[in-house]
C-alpha cells in the first residue's frame, strides 16, 4: 500500500501542464452537467481537445476517437440545448424510451465489436478490451447528455469505474483521481437530476 502512495506522489510531481488543465476543464464540465448548465459543452470541447494530447503520449489509443467524438456532439449539444435541433424545441431531463434503449443497446454491441477489433489489428494497445468498453460507454452517456436524458449518469458511473483503474495503470494519476471526485459527482449529477425531473412530472 505504501508503495502505491509513493508512486502516486511521484506521479503527481512529474505532472504536466497538459494534464491539469485537462483535468480542471473537464471536472468543471462535470460540475456544469450537474446544474444543468449549457456551459457544460464549452468546458467539454477545451477539456477533450487536452485529452486527445494526453491519450496520444500514453497511447490510449480509443480515447482519441472519444475525445473527437465529445468535441463533435458537445458542438451539437451547446445548439441543442440552446435552440434545439432536428426541429425540436431545445430538450428537457427525461427518461429514456423502451424502443430507444432497444436501439441503443444494439448500436453499443455492434461499435464495441467494432472498435475491439480495430484497437487488436491497427494500434498497439496493450488494454484492448477495457479501452474498447470504456469508449464505447462514453459515446452511449454523450448521446444521452445531449438528449438531456437522465440515465446518461448511470452510463457515466459504470464508464467512469472501468476508467479508474485503466488511467492508473498508464500512471496518469492526476486523472485518477480526478476520476474518483468525478464518480461522486455524477451519483450527486443523478440525484439532483432526478429531482428536478420529479418536479417537472407534478
């Protein structure tokens, strides 16, 4: 266990400027989500700009496509929750649909599939599944933040338990723990969510 705290320690004295940036936009993205704020979609688009660097030296190769796809649908989002997209009015928290689910499900097997196998034939990655897995959960939570859906939290918390271990064991130990802070926010990010939708249902 000691050995574990000292090589956090040293982790933490090579930090890089890269990184804590990225970690400082990223938790307050987390923290904009939660307030329901559409501030939440600038902070995301710096924040994974960072993260394409940093995935690129440590060669988490899955997160790039992660941190391209946060910047693609954050832009969308920032419209969507200003003025609404697809000829609808800018969306509200709700629940997610049976027949979305069925859908959605369906699409995460099919990607994850995908994705394992383009990270085992073209990149040296030496975390192929929980890389694949964890992208993969990130795009489904993004697809649902946009959509103001409230179940993006729980796909969140599983993403960001799965990430946790996988940040550590590429030493990027800033991140790690800005991952555990971000995991109670998001139980936090539900709660107050469903709050609010429990409000808007009276």
């Amino acid at each position: 266990m000691i050995e574990i705290f000292e090589e956090i320690y040293r982790g933490l004295l090579s930090l890089t400027l890269l990184e804590g940036l990225a970690v400082i936009f990223s938790f307050s993205s987390t923290i904009l989500l939660i307030f329901n704020s559409v501030l939440v979609f600038p902070f995301t688009i710096v924040g994974s700009t960072l993260y394409i660097g940093i995935c690129y030296r440590t060669g988490i190769y899955a997160d790039i496509f992660v941190s391209i796809y946060f910047i693609i649908t954050s832009i969308m989002g920032w419209y969507h929750w200003s003025k609404g997209l697809w000829n609808t009015e800018p969306p509200i928290i709700d629940k997610t649909k049976s027949r979305d689910w069925r859908f959605l499900l369906f699409s995460f097997l099919i990607f994850y599939v995908i994705l394992f196998f383009f990270l085992k034939g073209f990149t040296n990655s030496n975390v192929v599944a929980i890389d694949a897995l964890t992208t993969d959960l990130s795009f489904l939570a993004t697809i649902l933040m946009v959509k103001r859906k409230i179940e993006n939290w729980i796909i969140w918390i599983i993403a960001v338990i799965l990430s946790i271990p996988l940040y550590f064991y590429k030493q990027l130990y800033l991140t790690s723990i800005f991952y555990l802070f971000t995991l109670f926010m998001n139980f936090v990010g539900y709660y107050k969510w469903s709050i609010q939708l429990k409000a808007q249902n009276q």
